[in-house]
C-alpha cells in the first residue's frame, strides 16, 4: 500500500487543521493506521492511532482533547483533525500503516507517507 500524507500548512496557536493520508494500491480498510510526528532535533513520536475497524483508537497525552482520529473506507483515507493548536505541535506529520494493533514503535512499520508540515505560530 502506498501512502501520501497532506494538509499541513502554517496556522496560528489557537487554529485547527485536518491533515489527510491517503492510500492507493490496496485498500487501507485491512490495516491500522498510525500518525506520527517528527520535531526538528528530536526523535519521532507518535500522536494517534486507529485500529482497522475503526473500532478502537489510541491518543498520546499531549494530543488527547484536542486531536481526533478518523477513517473514511469508501475514500481510502485517515485524517487527523488538530484543535487547538500549540507551538509545540510544530513538526513534519507522517502516517503509517500496519495490519496489526495497537499501535508499536515507529520502526516496526513497512509503510510510510511522506510527511506533511504542520507549523504552528505563536
């Protein structure tokens, strides 16, 4: 499956914005999805998750409240929906897909978007 992650852009603390990953190749119904997020200078960490029934998701602490998961079969796409947007959130967005849950580390994954940068100004 190949993934291409998009919908970053530079928006103000306080703002939200969808980023979207988008599968082709196969359909992405069979696997989970993860996104993860890169900072520069520091390592890759993961921000949510959802299992490939959608059924069950996984927040990190400094995300949960304010980011929303989702998963669109029928458009073979996950977004992540940011609210309420914190300098802190700054970093490249990187979607990831496994057929397995919950989610593991960052390494464990074959397939991988591109990433999409997420700015965020204070």
């Amino acid at each position: 499956v190949q993934l291409q992650a998009s919908g970053g852009r530079l928006v103000q603390a306080g703002g939200s914005l969808r980023v979207s990953c988008a599968a082709s190749g196969r359909t992405l119904s069979i696997y989970s999805v993860t996104w993860f997020r890169q900072a520069p200078g520091k390592e890759r960490e993961i921000v949510a998750a959802i299992q490939w029934s959608g059924y069950s998701t996984y927040y990190a602490d400094s995300v949960k409240g304010r980011f929303t998961i989702s998963r669109d079969d029928a458009k073979n796409t996950v977004y992540l929906q940011m609210s309420s947007l914190k300098p802190e959130d700054t970093a490249v967005y990187y979607c990831a897909a496994d057929p397995t849950w919950p989610p593991r580390v960052y390494n464990d994954y074959d397939y991988w978007g591109q990433g999409t940068q997420v700015t965020v100004s204070s």
